[in-house]
C-alpha cells in the first residue's frame, strides 16, 4: 500500500504586497513490488529490486487556500479555500546492488544503485557494517548521494539474543540542511 501526502506552496511576489497558495492532499494506492537475490559465493550476494512492477493509479484530495497580504494588520487574511485533486501515477523503478562479506575482518561491506534503468535521478548507495564482540554490537557507516549533496549515515546496534536495539544518525556533507536521527527497538519471541 501507498500512502502520499502531497504539500505545495507558492508565493507570486508579482502582485504587491503578494499572494500566495498552499496546497494540502493526501491519498492511498496499491503496488506490487518484486525482487531476487542470489547467493553468488560465501561471500557475495547479489540481488534486484523493481517497485511498482504493477501500480494502480490513484488520486489524491485535499484544499488549496489562497491568501493575500494585508499591509495595514501585517498578516495573511485567507481569501479562498476550493478543493484540490490531482492523479498520481506510481512509476517503476528498478535497484541492483551488490553485498560483500570480507571474512579476514569480518566487515560486510553493500553498495546499490536505485533507478537504475528509470528516467529520474540515480541514487547511489555504500555502506558497511562491522560487527563486534560476538556480533553483540554493530558499527555502521554509509554514504549516498541526494541530488547535488551528499549524505554520511552512522550507527550502532546491541544484538542481544532476541533483542536488537538501533540508532543512527545521518547528515549533509556541510552538517547544515539535513540532520536526522532513528531509533529502533525489535525483540523476537
């Protein structure tokens, strides 16, 4: 199932003192995604993913208000709100990527392309994962490329027996635009 939730503004500087818009919509679809892996070696995988192989269109709804400034309060006074609609089609896309387990430092090292043979942008994934202490802890580092900036992720992992605890962070190359965390907790029964 897909889920998308669609916000739009625009601010026609234009018309002094100005106008603007903002758009707000959401709506659901459904897909099927597939893929494979192979075991190529002991230590290499190899694997393929297409999502949305098959996508139904659907549509997504909402409000667009417009507003004008007004000069004398210094405010935005809403001027109209009419419903919005827009069809969304889900394109394919397709990832490959590559896993290698290097044994002599038991570092796991994994680099993918998503939309590799779509017309958007191409993404390009690297990674690695060290695991420590019997597999108890989990060092993680990666890069990846988010149009003209590159992103650095880091993390770390308790593995202890059936529970598994995650955190990682993830920043721009400047540490200015795009800072993110996650946390994550699982537990097997």
């Amino acid at each position: 199932m897909m889920k998308t939730d669609y916000n739009k503004y625009f601010l026609d500087i234009s018309t002094l003192p100005g106008e603007t818009s903002e758009i707000s919509a959401s709506g659901n679809g459904f897909g099927l995604d597939a893929g494979v892996m192979a075991r190529v070696s002991d230590v290499l995988k190899v694997g393929a993913e297409i999502r949305n192989l098959w996508a139904a269109d659907y549509t997504i709804t909402g409000e667009e208000k417009e507003y004008a400034y007004d000069v004398v309060n210094d405010e935005w006074d809403l001027q109209d709100t009419i419903d919005y609609e827009k069809k969304i089609h889900p394109e394919s896309s397709l990832r490959v990527g590559a896993s290698l387990n290097v044994p002599v430092i038991n570092t796991l090292i994994a680099a993918d392309i998503d939309n590799f043979a779509g017309e958007g942008e191409q993404i390009f994934h690297l990674g690695m994962e060290k695991n420590l202490l019997w597999n108890g802890i989990s060092l993680r580092a990666g890069t990846y490329n988010q149009g003209d900036d590159t992103i650095y992720t880091a993390g770390m992992g308790l593995n202890l027996a059936a529970f598994h605890l995650d955190m990682a962070l993830g920043a721009d190359s400047k540490f200015e635009n795009s800072v993110g965390g996650m946390i994550s907790f699982k537990t097997k029964f």
